[in-house]
C-alpha cells in the first residue's frame, strides 16, 4: 500500500493550484502576508515558513508539489526575512516600519498566528514546514502545541543559543519529524536531535551530492533534488 501511494505521487502531474495573498494578524498587531494554495477548506494545511533573510517565495517553485500530498497549503512571511525569487518579505517590511522586533525569535509570533488561522479553518491539526531558523522555531512550537501533528524541518540549528538550546527543548517530543539537511551539516543535526526517540524522527541526508542549506535542497537548481523528494515523500506515506 505505501509503494502504491509514493508511485502515485511520483507520477502524477504536477497540475497547478491557483494562489490567493491573505493577510493574517499576530497577536501583538502586525500583519503577516501569505500565499494560500487551498484544495478544499476541510483539508488539513501544511504551514511552509522560510529561512533567513528570505520570504514566501522561498516556495514559489515547490508549492505545487508539496499541495500534491493531500494538504493545503500556506507559504508564510515572517517578520525576519527579505526577498528571493523577486518575491519579497511584505511582513518583515512592514515591521521595520512600524518598529516591531525582526530577530528570529520574533517570529514564533507569525508562525503561532498562521497556526491558529489553519485550525480555525479546516478543524484539523497542522503540519509545521520550516526551513534553518525557522526549521528550529517549528520543532520547538510543536512539542507542546496540540494543534500541531507533525514536523518537517530543513537545516535546523542552534539559532537561539543566547535563549535556549533547541536540543534540551526537544527531550520528550513525541510527533512525527521529517529532518534533512545538506551532508555538511548532518553531524550537527544528528546530535541536536540525539535525545527524541529513533521511532519518531526521520533523519534524511542526501547520499549523491553535497545537498543544499534549507528547503533549497528542493529546488530543481540543486542536481540531487530528487533524493529529498523521495525522503519526503516517504514521510508522508507513513503519518497519512
């Protein structure tokens, strides 16, 4: 049964699904854009959030695969970031100007307020989706968060160490991750990792190739890009 469901994903075609900007509001006032990819409102979401420096557009080219899981899907500016693929971070723009905080931590805030926004429209848990600092912000808002049912994190780190080591927030998680990462960076993670149990943690490094930092590895510029989808694709086969 899995083989059927990762052979159907890898053959279908990718057919796209239309975009829509909303507009959500964080519980200290700021307005997050996203770009909604929305199949049917019933569905559960996926929540992609991006990594430094960047913005939604960090899954610009992705989207219309990852939507192919069964999932909605919401690409989220948070209120750290910039701009890539000509798309740039309307959150982190508008923050600057209305003197909110930008640091990475700041930007639990937006993922907390698109979390709250998916649950109240589809009733069903989340899917947290985060590339480096976001990655890390993701596994640590889902521990505890019960509108959250599982993890995908891409180059995770310790991004908070002035507040917190990620790996000491982990002991006891007790949902589904999906961690990748480039080859360079997989001893860091492994240990960042060490204390969640082996049955709930899925470690993923490419095996031809260097790979890519975050949800880049992805892209189709990245020449092994194909052996995360595949990793990915088996995740998702398994909390279906």
């Amino acid at each position: 049964m899995r083989f059927l469901f990762i052979l159907s994903l890898l053959l279908i075609s990718w057919n796209l699904h239309s975009q829509e900007k909303i507009i959500i509001t964080a519980d200290d006032g700021l307005l997050i854009t996203a770009d909604l990819y929305e199949i049917d409102a019933k569905k559960p979401y996926i929540l992609l959030f991006h990594q430094a420096g960047f913005s939604r557009g960090e899954y610009k080219e992705t989207t219309q695969k990852i939507i192919k899981f069964g999932y909605n899907c919401l690409a989220v500016d948070l209120r750290s970031g910039g701009e890539v693929n000509y798309i740039q971070n309307n959150t982190a723009l508008l923050a600057v100007q209305k003197g909110f905080p930008t640091d990475y931590l700041s930007s639990e805030k937006d993922i907390l307020a698109a979390i709250r926004w998916a649950k109240e429209r589809s009733k069903k848990p989340v899917i947290l989706f985060g590339s480096s600092f976001s990655a890390s912000l993701c596994l640590v808002i889902a521990k505890d968060n019960p509108d959250v049912k599982a993890v995908i994190a891409f180059s995770p780190g310790e991004f908070f160490t002035d507040q917190f080591f990620v790996k000491e927030k982990l002991v006891d998680f007790q949902k589904p991750i999906f961690i990748a990462s480039s080859k360079r960076e997989n001893p860091f993670i492994v240990d960042m990792l060490s204390l969640v149990h082996p049955s709930i943690k899925t470690i993923f490094v490419p095996e031809k190739g260097q790979g890519e930092h975050g949800s880049k590895s992805l892209w189709k510029s990245n020449p092994n890009n194909n052996e995360y989808w595949l990793a990915l694709t088996m995740f998702f086969s398994k909390i279906k």
